[in-house]
C-alpha cells in the first residue's frame, strides 16, 4: 500500500512561485495515477491537476493551466506541483492523492484511494 507525504507549503505573496512535493512510501508509486486538491475552509476539496503514471501526461483545472506544472519522479517516488505566478485564491491546503484504478473521472476527489495528509499553501496580495 502506497503512503503520501506532501510538503513545501508556504506563506508566499502573489505573483511568488512554489513547489510542493509528494513523497510516496511502497514500492508500487509507478502504478498509480496522482491528482493535486486543494481545499479552503468551508468549500469543497477542489481539482488542481492530474498526472498520469508515466511522467508527462497532466491535466489541469482552468483556473492553474498555464500556470502549475504537475510532474513526478518514479525513481524517486515524488510527484511535484509546481506553482508559478501564485494568486490569493490559490491559497488552500494542497493535497496530493493516490488513484490506483485509473479513474476516468479523476476530478472527483472520491476517485482517489488514498490521500496525503495536505500542506497549507497561503497566497498573500
């Protein structure tokens, strides 16, 4: 079973960039799908990106594209999100997230078998 770790939240200010990154325990990493969320207080946890197994393949929400960069390093068992030119609603707590099935709906945060415990990402103006 894969475990997550996130790291690299901040308290940045707009425009800053940032990388989180996702450290997965277990040997099976390469095999699973990985999404970023991002959840505030009182909203729903919110789709950020998706990258599939093999590094290259990513998908992301309107409201980054262009601007995060989802990668990851299976020999290294790191995914990353790579944060540039960071606005106030970005701030939220990051989580990275497993998807060990291959879920075509990779947007729905029930999608997702197994969860980081999240880093706070502050995005001051």
């Amino acid at each position: 079973q894969v475990q997550l770790v996130e790291t690299g939240g901040a308290t940045v200010q707009a425009g800053d960039s940032l990388r989180l990154s996702c450290l997965a325990s277990g040997k099976t990493f390469s095999t699973v799908y990985v999404g970023w969320f991002r959840q505030s207080p009182g909203k729903e946890r919110e789709f950020v990106a998706r990258i599939a197994r093999s590094p290259g393949l990513a998908f992301y929400a309107d409201s980054v594209k262009g601007r995060f960069t989802a990668s990851r390093d299976n020999a290294k068992n790191t995914a990353y999100l790579e944060m540039n030119n960071v606005k106030p609603e970005d701030t939220g707590t990051y989580f990275c997230a497993g998807d060990s099935r291959g879920s075509a709906w990779y947007r729905r945060p029930g999608e997702y078998d197994i969860w980081g415990q999240g880093t706070q990402v502050t995005v001051s103006s």
